[in-house]
C-alpha cells in the first residue's frame, strides 16, 4: 500500500500575506491622519501614526513567528495505529525528527501488516521510498506495534517483504531482500535484526519452479494458455509459500488469468481479469 500526506497551504505562507495586509492598512492610516482634522499638530500626527504602524506590525510579526514554527496536527494522536491513520506516526515519529516538513513534499511510503507476535493486533511495517530514506542498497523501514512504538528500525531494505511459516521466541519469522538475495529475519531479545543485509540468505527458487510447473500442467493453461509470468510485486507481508503467476488465454485475448498457490496446503486459485474484473474460476 503506497502512501503519501496531502499537501496544502503553508500557514506561514499565510502569515505572511497577513503581515503584508496590515503593513499596507498601516500606510493608508498614515494617509487618513495626515489629511485630518487641522487642530491636531503634526507631531501628534506623526506619534499617532507610528503607533499605528508598530502595533500592527508587531501584531502581524507574532502570528508570522507563530505560524512559521514546525506545525504539529491539532487532531489527538490515535491510541490504535492501522494502515489508515499511519500517515500520522510518519509525519510525527519518522519525519519530523529528522527535520523534514511533511508539507513541503509528499515523502511516500509502503506498508503492510501482519500479527506477528499472536496477541490478536497488527504490526506494521513502514518501508519508505523518498530518496532521503535510500541508498544504493535499499531503503531505511520502521517496524511499529499498534500503539506506534518502534519494534525494529531497520536499512538497506527492499521488497519483496514475506511472512514464514516459522516462529523465533513467539514471533514469526520473514524475509526481506537485502544485498541481492533474500534475508531471513528471526525475533531475539526483543527485537528483529536491524541490517538484514547481514542476516542468512533464503532461496527459494527451488519451490518457485516447482510452482512453476504445477501452473503449467493445470488444464486451463494446457487448453488455451501461454506467457506464464511469475508475479514478483506483492503486498508487504505476503506468505513466503505462496506464489502468484499471470498468464494470457488463446481463446480470450482481452483476458488474462492470476493463479495463487499455497505451496504448503496445495491450495490453487484461479481468477479471471478483463477490463479490471475478476472472476474466480478454480478453487481447490
């Protein structure tokens, strides 16, 4: 899931308008004094004038200073982190303290969720993809729990993120690609590995192309089937067995097949797309 905040007018940009519009009053009082009444001298005026002038300003000056300081949302932070309200942690927790303003850009990210410990609530992992928050070897990302406390901070991250059927110290195990291969995460001592580039490498290329080939035996793809492409742009924390192919029909050119297999269970889905529908055709 890619995300990015909403951008809007800056109130220190509006302050500033602010302080152009008084400073410009200011100049048309000293207008109206010096065309007034005859019975007052000029150095009243002169005094009424300049007070005028520096109340304004330092009225305009305050709200300027004001709003020019780093802006913090006026909504309560959430109690209940979820992928819908993560914006708020990124801007608060990941931003800020490294001295960005989230509304001078949109600074995008990824992120995904998965129980990883059992107790019934989602982690989330962030996996940032502004260039400030990458290198040649991947991309700085934030494990959080619910409540937005930092599991793991972690670099040189990059996608594929995948969840294992195995479990360290009551916390699953993933896999994440870092320095051209992927790498296995395992929970200890509280945390997850802050440098997978490191960690031991995981192949599973053996499984994909067993996978592969149970596609290209199915009967759908024997009839009328070709191009099978393996489909490598999955949602952070997808099942590390499981695996997703596209193919194209003879027989339906418009269309194109998604064939998702569980290699643990044998579990076969197939789901038909034209025109942005699907259509689940097999489910064994």
């Amino acid at each position: 899931m890619l995300r990015s905040p909403v951008s809007y007018l800056r109130p220190c940009s509006v302050a500033s308008l602010f302080l152009k519009s008084l400073v410009f009053k200011s100049l048309v009082l000293k207008s109206l004094v010096f065309e007034s009444i005859a019975f007052k001298s000029i150095a009243f005026k002169s005094i009424a004038f300049k007070s005028l002038v520096l109340k304004n300003i330092a009225v305009a000056s305050l709200v300027l200073v004001t709003a020019c300081q780093p802006q913090t949302s006026v909504e309560p932070r959430p109690s209940y982190f979820t992928p819908d309200n993560i914006i708020r942690l990124v801007n608060d927790d990941i931003l800020k303290p490294e001295g960005l303003d989230p509304t001078e850009k949109e600074y995008q990210f990824k992120v995904g969720e998965a129980d990883l410990n059992g107790d019934g609530h989602q982690e989330l992992m962030i996996v940032m993809q502004d260039p400030y928050f990458c290198g040649s070897g991947g991309c700085s990302a934030y494990l959080i729990n619910y409540k937005g406390e930092v599991v793991t901070k972690m670099s040189v991250v990059r996608e594929p993120i995948l969840l294992a059927n195995r479990e360290s110290q009551g916390w699953k195990d993933f896999y994440v690609w870092s320095d051209g291969s992927l790498r296995q995460m395992s929970f200890e001592d509280g945390t997850y590995p802050s440098n997978p580039s490191v960690e031991p490498k995981y192949n599973r290329d053996k499984e994909l192309n067993t996978a592969t080939k149970f596609i290209e035996v199915q009967e759908v793809y024997v009839q009328d089937g070709y191009d099978l492409v393996h489909i490598q742009d999955v949602p952070i924390f997808f099942p590390a067995h499981t695996y997703q192919f596209r193919f194209r029909d003879y027989g339906q050119p418009n269309q194109s097949h998604i064939a998702t297999l569980d290699m643990v269970t044998g579990d076969l889905q197939l789901e038909s797309q034209s025109d942005g529908q699907a259509t689940n055709l097999v489910d064994e």
